[in-house]
C-alpha cells in the first residue's frame, strides 16, 4: 500500500509526480506518506484525490508542506476535508511562501 511507496518518495531525487486517486486508505497511509514528502528533493506534484483523508492526515499533510522545499502543486480534492483541515493545509502552504494557484480542494 502507501507505506510501501512512501519508502521511494523518500529517497527519490528524480520523482516530480505522484498521483494516487481513489485508494481510499485513510489516515495512517497518509501520514506515511507525507512523512516522506519532506525528504524528497524532486518531488514537485503530488495528487491524493478520493483518498478518504481525514483531520489527522490533513495535519500531517500540513506539515509535508511546511517542510517540502520542491513540492509546488497539491490536490485534495473529493476528500471531504473539514473546513479546519483545509485550513490547517492552506496556513501552512501559505507560510511556505508557496503559490496560491498549486493548492487544489
């Protein structure tokens, strides 16, 4: 599952796109993979639409962004995020300096 491809993000220096619509594994796959998006200097995209992400991978998403120096695009969209997730995503994508037009709900 995603703790299996979070691994290779991780340690990727060539990895510009990641794009896992509807697999629908919630929080636990998230936070795995947002633990590895930091430490991934290439990837630039990354798409978790449909993916059941709640308030607690939203948060670890956040924090992704934060840390992300090359990430430029993110898309949650059919998620059903609360409105503090989103938020939570969008303060932190902002603080990043990153723009605005990248960030997708």
């Amino acid at each position: 599952g995603a703790k299996a491809i979070a691994e290779p993000v991780r340690h990727s220096t060539s990895l510009q796109y990641l794009g896992l619509w509807n697999n629908e594994i919630g929080d636990e796959a998230t936070k795995a993979i947002a633990e590895a998006v930091p430490h991934s200097t290439s990837l630039e995209e990354l798409v978790l639409g449909g993916y059941k992400i709640g308030d607690e991978g939203a948060k670890a998403i956040a924090e992704a962004v934060r840390n992300s120096t090359s990430l430029q695009t993110l898309s949650l969209g059919y998620n059903g995020l609360s409105d503090s997730a989103e938020d939570a995503v969008r303060a932190a994508w902002e603080q990043s300096g990153k723009d605005s037009s990248g960030l997708y709900f």
